[in-house]
C-alpha cells in the first residue's frame, strides 16, 4: 500500500477516540420536557435553623406526572429533612393545563453561600425536567440585635453560634405506629374471615331446611338515582364543612363516581386504575360520556388520594359538581 492510502488510515485511528469522546454514551440523559415552572424559596430569606421550603411550581397538562428523585441531596449547612409536599389547583375547566406546587423542606445550619441542590423531575416514559440551583439567603436570629446594639454605639454580642460548627440532626425511629397499624389489619383480617365463615354456615343450614321462600326480585332503581342518592348521603355527613377533604374525595371517586359508572355502564370501574377505567370507557357510545373529564377528575382524586396533595374545599365542591353534572347528562332515561 502506497503512503498516499495510508493517510486516510492513520488519521481515523487518531481522531476516533475524541470523536467517540464526544459522542458520550446512548440514552444517558432523558428527552427533556418542555414544561413551563418557577422555583423559590419560602420564607425568603429563610431563618436560621428553621425549616424552610423550596417551592416548585409546574404549569402541566392533567394526567403528566412528575416525580422527585428518591434522596435529595444536601450538605451539613443545608439539609434535607422530610419528603415533598403536592399540591394541585384543578383547571378551571376540562382540558385546560392545572398547576401542582411541590414543596421541599430543608433547614439551613449555615449562613452564607448556602444553594439548594439542583433537582431532575422524570415523567413515566423516561423524560426530565431539570431544576436549577436556587440561592439561599440565611436571616440569622440575632442579627435585629445586632444592628440595635450598633445603633446605639455597643459593641455587638457574638452569636450563640460559631460559624462552621457542625449541627447534628437525628431522625429516631419509632417502630410502634407500624406495631399498632400491623396489629389492626390482623385484627381486622380475622374478624372478616370469622364473619364470612358464619354468614357461609348460616346459608348452609338455611338451604339444608328447605324454609326458604321463593327469592322476591325488586325492581332496581335506575343508576343515576343510586348515584344522585350516595352524593346527596355524603355531602349530608358534613366532611367539607370540618375540612376533611382527604376523606371526602376518595369517597366521592369510589362511592358515587365510580359505582355509577360500573352500574349505568356495565364496565369493571371499582378495581380498575384510571387509566384502565378510561380505556374500557371508550369502548362505550352513549350521550353526555365526556372520557376526558372522567380522567381528569380522577387523576386530580388519585393525587390526593395516594400523593397526599393539598386541596381546598371549594376545589373539592367543584369536583362534586362535576360529578354530579356527568350523572345527569348521562342517565338512563325512560324509554331505554
């Protein structure tokens, strides 16, 4: 081979390790998501050795869920100490983008160039959303003393604390909440097996005698009365006027919502996801069954229902009469 022919050789050899350099390795990084958000902290400056947040504001579409990394990272001066808090503003109408707020407690041990850790938020399908470093202003406890004492010519107290001291947090584990729950569902294991093996011995003998009368059919009342029925029974017991929205909204989205639709509809709605619930609906052509406002609803319950996000309790009103308004555009009438 002439030298000519070799030329092009040598230079590969020599420029492929910077040229794979370059390249990195494959599906490191996620697709990163266009998502439009404001990160600050609250109270600003935060105060010394209180807890303070980092609150994250997400503008997402309805069923885009973001998730935090499982440890937050932190160092001995700004330190993490609890998981985040979700909130949710619903839309103020199907279909429109809804704004989750996460708030992240930390608690500064340290005075000056303090910055919370740069944060990835992922969704399911593996895409990032990437949350920058925020400053973090110390307001130390003594520091209006301080500026007093200089105002009228003393000589400043030094703080009760040196800078650079190491303050220690320690998380004690209490096992005895898990003990108490642990021993309720047992509990409450073997009370449902004794009263089925009763209720299975009492039909048995029932059956044996031949005493029993010929079953009475009754007349089921339409699914939109039951409905119509259960939200009135629940709005009745008073849980948003004492605030305990928690508990309403599971029960509104299983008791009322969810039941109608497995009752009016015939599709498998009490054990399904949402999701799952959503696809066996659109196998489903009846007037007024709007599928998008059923998940919406549904995926707002789910995060306060399994995220522990905040709700007020007109958002929890307006969800009643979301659900009200859908039993009524889609009941059976008469003639059916």
């Amino acid at each position: 081979m002439s030298v000519r022919g070799l030329l092009p050789a040598l230079w590969l050899c020599v420029a492929w390790p910077s040229v794979a350099a370059d390249a990195g390795p494959a599906g490191d990084d996620g697709e990163e998501l266009s998502i439009p958000f404001t990160v600050r902290i609250e109270p600003n400056p935060a105060p010394f050795a209180t807890p303070f947040d980092l609150v994250i504001e997400l503008t997402r579409r309805q069923g885009q869920r973001l998730r935090l990394p499982g440890v937050i990272p932190g160092t001995d001066e700004l330190k993490n100490i609890g998981p985040a808090r979700r909130s949710v503003t619903p839309p103020p109408k199907p279909g429109d983008p809804m704004v989750e707020t996460l708030r992240v407690p930390f608690i500064a041990l340290g005075l000056e160039d303090l910055k919370t850790p740069a944060l990835v938020l992922t969704d399911p399908e593996g895409r990032v959303l990437e949350i920058p470093a925020v400053d973090v202003p110390v307001q130390a406890p003594d520091e209006e003393a301080q500026k007093k004492a200089a105002a009228e010519g003393q000589e400043p107290t030094p703080p009760a604390f040196a800078k650079g001291r190491t303050h220690h947090l320690y998380t004690v584990d209490d096992p005895r909440p898990r003990m108490v729950l642990f021993s309720a569902l047992i509990s409450g294991i073997v009370a449902l097996l004794s009263y089925l093996a009763l209720r299975r011995r009492s039909y048995d003998v029932w059956f044996a005698s031949g005493a029993a009368a010929a079953p009475v059919v009754e007349e089921r009342p339409p699914a939109h009365e039951l409905a119509l029925a259960r939200l009135e029974a629940l709005l009745a017991e008073g849980l948003l006027q004492r605030g305990e929205v928690s508990v309403f909204v599971p029960r509104l989205m299983d008791e009322v919502l969810r039941s109608y639709l497995e009752d009016r509809f015939e599709v498998r709605a009490e054990a399904e996801t949402t999701r799952e619930l959503c696809e066996n609906l659109l196998s489903v052509s009846a007037p007024g069954l709007d599928v998008t406002l059923i998940e919406g609803i549904l995926s707002t319950a789910d995060l306060i229902k399994f995220a522990r996000a905040e709700a007020s309790v007109a958002a929890a009103h307006q969800m009643a009469g979301q659900v009200r308004a859908l039993i009524e555009a889609t009941k059976q009438e008469a003639q059916e």
